[in-house]
C-alpha cells in the first residue's frame, strides 16, 4: 500500500477506511513473514558455518555470536555475551586490535582481513584469520566480524619455518656447498661455500642458471642430468664435473642431488664438495699408471708382482728370461721350482728368499743377486730388486730383474787369466827364491867340502849358511801353505783386543813410527787360529811402518759390527756378529787401480819386498770366513779393514 497523507486519510469513507487498514494487515503480515524467513536463512546460514560469525558493537562487545563462536573459544554464548569488550583478543594483539575497529567504524581505510592470536578459556592460545566489516542495524553502526580457526596453520607455518631456520643454520656452517633450482634450472638458494667455491656472490647466484657455473665440456650432461633428478623419485647418483669459477679457475665438483616437491611446484636439493685436489691426483696417479703399465709390458728386463702369497703377474720379458713358452711353463706358481735348492753362497734358497723379502717390507726395498735356471735347463743369474708398493689396499712386493750371466761369466774369465797370470807370477817369484836357496845350499856344501880337510872351522860355518839357507827355504815354504790349500787355521775362543795389542807392539819394536789403539772394551771374543791373526796384525803394522820411513803414527781401531742381510749379502758374508779391525798409516797411498793386485801373491811395489805379506793377510782372513779390504788416499793415508766373525757371548756366558 502507498503512503497516503493525513488529509487524504480524513477524506475516505468508513469503508474505504476499513479497506485501507485491511490492506496495511496484509503488508504488516508479509514484511513479518519475510523478516522471519530471513531471519530463519541467516540462522541456518550462520548456526552451520564452519566459522565464526559474530557482531561487536562500539567498544568491542559481542552482541551476537553463532554457535562456531562458542566451539571456537570455548565459551558458552550467555559467557559470550557477558565478556568485556576485546577481552578473547590475545593481550599482544588486544590494542591494535582495537585501534583498527575504532577507525573502521569512523569509516577509515583500514585492512578488512588480518590474522590474529585469541586467548580464549582456560588460557589457550588460538589463531584466526578475521574479516572484518561495517554495518548498520537497528539504527546502529556495528562491526560484523568472520574468523577462521588457523591455529594448525600457524602451527605448520611456525615449524616450516623453525625447519627452514635449522636448514639455513645446518647449510650455512656446511663446508659442502647446498643449493636448490627449480624446474628450469635457475638457482633459488645457496649456502655460504656456494660463494666461497663459485667465486660468485649469492645474489649473482640467485640471477644465474645452473648451466651458467658448468665447464662448456659438461653444460649438456649437467642439464640432462637435472631433467633426470626433475622426473626420478629414486635414487641419488654422485656425479663428477667441472665448474668454471668467477676468475676463470677450473674446480672439480662431486655433485649429488635429490627431487623435492614444493609449492610452487618441483624443485631440487642439491649438494657439492670440491674435489679438485683429488681428481687431479687421481688423474695423475691413472697417468702414471698407464705409463707404468706401458713400461711394464714393453720392458726387455723381467718384472714380477707378488705378495705373501705368491706371485700374481709379470710380464712378457719374464716369460722370455726363463724361457716359458707353452701355457703350461707359464703357470706363475712354477717359477719358485726354477731356484735350485742352494745358492752359490750356501744358503737355501727358500730361506734366503724369505730373508730378502722380509727385508724389503721392512726397508721399503732390497737388492741381491740371485742364482736360477730356466724352463729349458741353461743357468741364468739375475741382479734382483724389491720394492715395497701400495696395491688395492695392500702392500705388495714389485720386483725387477737384470740378466747378468753373461757378465759374471766374463767376470769369472777375467778371474780366471788373474789367476793364471797370479800363478805365473807366483812360480816365478818361487822358482827365483828357490834358485838363490839352492844357489846358497850347493855353494856352501862345495866351498865346505873344499875346506873339510885343510880348514874345517871355515868348512863349519859354510855348512852353517847352507843349514840357515835350509831354514830360510822352510819359511818360504810355510808361507805358500798359509794361502794354499794347506795351512788351514787351528782355531780356538780367543781375545782379539790382546792379540792386537801384543802383535803391533812387537812389530813396531825399534821403530821410529807411533802406534794409536782405540779397542772397544767390550770386543767380542772370536774363534780364530791365534798365530794366523797375529801373524795378519804383524804383516799389515809392518807394511804401514814401512811406508812411513820418517816416522808417523799407526793408528789401529777394533770394534763390534753386527751385518744385516743386506749388507752381508753385498759382502759376500753370512749375517751376524762381527769384529771390525782397521789398521790405518800416514804414508803416500795407494792409487785405486792398485787395489785389486796388492793381495795377489809376489806383486808388490817395493823393491826389497817379498809380495807375499798381502796375499798371505788375504789368505788368512778368507779361511776364518771373513772379508778384507782397502781404501786410501794418495798423499794421505791408507787402510786396512778386516772383518772377522765374532761370538755373540762370552766364554762361559749363557746364550
């Protein structure tokens, strides 16, 4: 019904009157039937929202609240609507809070949707996310308010981002470099030792693809091999590459990476040590191997490869040195049957072997001849070395061998016209001795058989110089025995440290030259034929005075040695305890090409000399299994040494 004025009202009928009032009833009736309908949608509406729905009034109070509101804090609506104005706002947020309702109702621009922390009963703390808005009702300007409970959302933001805060703390003190890319390989983090690596700041890290830091020899693998990560859900290949540095440098990165799924869609967590060092050592050593593998196979000298279980390569050389040449002779366990059961020096072989080894894991290498015999019978010596290498986590023995037969065969032809020219030289020097003796002998037997009769005092001393001549002919003898076959050393425990003493004392008696001991306190004893050592500390103490005519001091030194295998081997010695003696002069010397004749019988540099005093020494010190030598200095010096071998106790001590 229109609105109609009073004047019009006044100037109806009765029953116009009754039909105007009937027509307002039935408007009344449905504005009331609307506004209930509206008010059952708005219950339905708001009773069965999953959020809370609520109307404050202008200091905040809530004046109406939907059944959410109480599941959301825990009030009951009567409790609700008695609260105080803001009080279910959390105290830190209750002022802002405030602020910005008063200035919405004052019809200011203010944010419509914020989060917000409530305090709500028993003092629990929840969030929700608010939209807020103005409006009038029952003549009033109110605030209708919306709220979302987020509190599970803001639990799982707080521990993505107490997680994210762990992630950069772990990568950011990682000396590993971290880094994720997206799906088109742009890089979207990286740790500090990304920028330490790279050379590139993390914000040119964050402009740049992944390809950008990539050598271009491997820009092609490295984003095929991103697409593979982007679509694999298993595994984590490592992978080698080189990377290009800010300044140019070539790095050897060893990368690894795994797929991650995000929100904004798929990404990549990858990681990176540098391993420049060891790539290129690792190069260097494949290198060196090849190299060595070159050399090994290629080698015209035999190389060989064992450990304590034998031997488990050699190359071609080898199997040519001994003469392999069917499959069968070219088994690696037959070699050790190719040693005969004794070496030439009288060791076992098997011992010896053992011994040589053994020396070499302890020295870190060895060398030593070695006596053999091929497939086909022939003799064969070799100049063997050991060295001690690492191999597959393990220490093996690589050992080499120099075919010397033909030069100890030489060796030994050269020994051989010594000997003939040593024996020549000694018949001649015995056939000229023996001459004068005899020349001496029948002369005075004839000068004696003239005067027997007319003059026998003179026939008496002429018999006297033939029995001398005699004597004189036994000496010599005697001393041809001493390096002969004949003579062999009576021996007996002796101290050596007396029978020094007491020799070079005698020889030096009436001489003009000094004489300096330095014998070791505790010198071993030794079993030797004590006139036969005296007889050595004589000849050599004569031979040093008479190179010192104008006097001079002959300075003897004796002391213990014990031989290793090593330096046994090199001496031609057996190992052990032994006795060192040097006997050194102050004389002219002797030049170096010398010192392999002085020890020859007859030879000898002075005119009134025998040339039997070295050889006679030589002789000697060979038959009590020892080893003598010289060293000099022309103008200065030289020395004797004598190596005798000595007991490791005392007599009468317990071993």
């Amino acid at each position: 019904m229109s609105e109609k004025s009073n004047k019009q009202l006044n100037s109806l009928s009765r029953s116009e009157l009754l039909q105007e009032l009937e027509s307002l009833q039935q408007d009344y009736t449905q504005l009331q039937e609307r506004l209930r309908f509206a008010e059952e949608r708005f219950d339905v509406f708001a009773d069965n929202l999953q959020a809370a729905v609520y109307i404050l009034d202008e200091t905040g109070k809530i004046i109406y609240g939907n059944p959410f509101l109480t599941t959301l804090t825990g009030y009951s609506n009567d409790e609700l609507l008695q609260l105080p104005g803001y009080t279910l706002i959390h105290p830190d947020f209750r002022t802002q809070a405030a602020k910005i309702n008063q200035a919405r109702l004052r019809g200011e621009d203010v944010p419509n949707k914020y989060d917000l922390k409530l305090q709500v009963k028993d003092g629990k703390i929840k969030w929700v996310e608010l939209h807020m808005a103005t409006i009038e009702l029952w003549g009033r300007v109110l605030t209708l308010g919306t709220s979302v409970d987020i509190t599970a959302r803001k639990e799982s933001e707080d521990k993505l981002r107490r997680s994210e805060e762990k992630f950069k703390a772990f990568t950011e003190n990682l000396q590993v470099m971290v880094y994720t890319y997206d799906d088109k390989g742009n890089f979207t983090y990286a740790n500090k030792i990304c920028e330490e690596i790279t050379g590139y700041s993390r914000a040119e890290l964050l402009r740049m693809n992944l390809v950008d830091i990539f050598h271009e020899d491997f820009q092609e693998i490295a984003v095929s091999r991103a697409r593979q990560r982007l679509v694999a859900t298993g595994g984590n290949p490592v992978f080698h590459m080189k990377i290009v540095r800010k300044n140019g440098d070539i790095r050897w990165l060893e990368s690894a990476g795994i797929r991650l799924e995000t929100e904004t869609g798929v990404a990549i967590l990858g990681n990176g040590i540098d391993v420049t060092e060891r790539m290129e050592a690792e190069l260097a050593l494949k290198e060196s191997e090849e190299k060595f593998r070159l050399l090994y196979e290629h080698s015209e000298h035999p190389m060989l490869l064992f450990d304590e279980n034998g031997i488990f390569d050699c190359n071609q050389a080898t199997f040519r040195y001994f003469e392999a040449e069917t499959d069968v002779e070219q088994n690696l366990t037959l070699f050790s049957g190719l040693s005969p059961t004794l070496q030439p020096d009288g060791q076992r072989s098997a011992e010896k072997l053992k011994k040589m080894i053994d020396l070499a894991y302890k020295t870190g290498h060895n060398r030593f001849h070695w006596f053999a015999r091929t497939f086909s019978g022939r003799e064969v010596w070799g100049d063997v070395s050991f060295i001690v290498i690492p191999f597959a986590q393990r220490e093996i023995i690589f050992s080499t061998w120099t075919d010397i037969t033909e030069r100890n065969r030489m060796q030994e032809e050269v020994l051989k016209l010594r000997k003939l020219e040593s024996v020549g030289r000694l018949a001649g020097g015995i056939a000229h001795d023996f001459n004068n003796l005899l020349t001496g002998i029948l002369g005075n037997i004839e000068i004696a058989g003239l005067r027997l009769v007319k003059q026998p005092e003179k026939a008496r001393a002429s018999l006297d110089k033939a029995a001398k001549a005699v004597l004189r002919a036994a000496g010599l003898t005697q001393r041809l025995l001493t390096f002969a076959k004949g003579g062999e050393p009576v021996k007996a425990t002796a101290e050596l440290g007396e029978i020094i003493q007491e020799s070079a004392e005698f020889s030096l008696t009436g001489s003009k030259v000094a004489l300096e001991l330095m014998i070791a306190e505790d010198l071993r004893p030794a079993e030797v034929d004590t006139g036969q050592i005296s007889q050595v500390v004589q000849n050599l103490v004569i031979n040093a005075a008479a190179e010192m005519p104008d006097g001079g001091t002959i300075r003897i030194a004796a002391e213990n040695l014990d031989l290793d295998p090593v330096s046994a081997d090199n001496l031609s010695l057996v190992e052990g305890p032994y006795i060192r003696m040097s006997v050194r002069d102050q004389g002219n010397g002797i030049p170096e090409e010398l010192y392999d004749k002085i020890f020859d019988p007859f030879f000898t540099t002075r005119s009134e000399g025998s040339g039997l005093g070295l050889s006679v020494i030589h002789s000697i010190v060979e038959k009590h299994n020892g080893k003598v030598s010289v060293k000099s200095e022309l103008g200065s010096f030289s020395e004797f040494t004598v190596l005798l071998p000595a007991l490791k106790n005392r007599p009468g001590e317990k071993s």
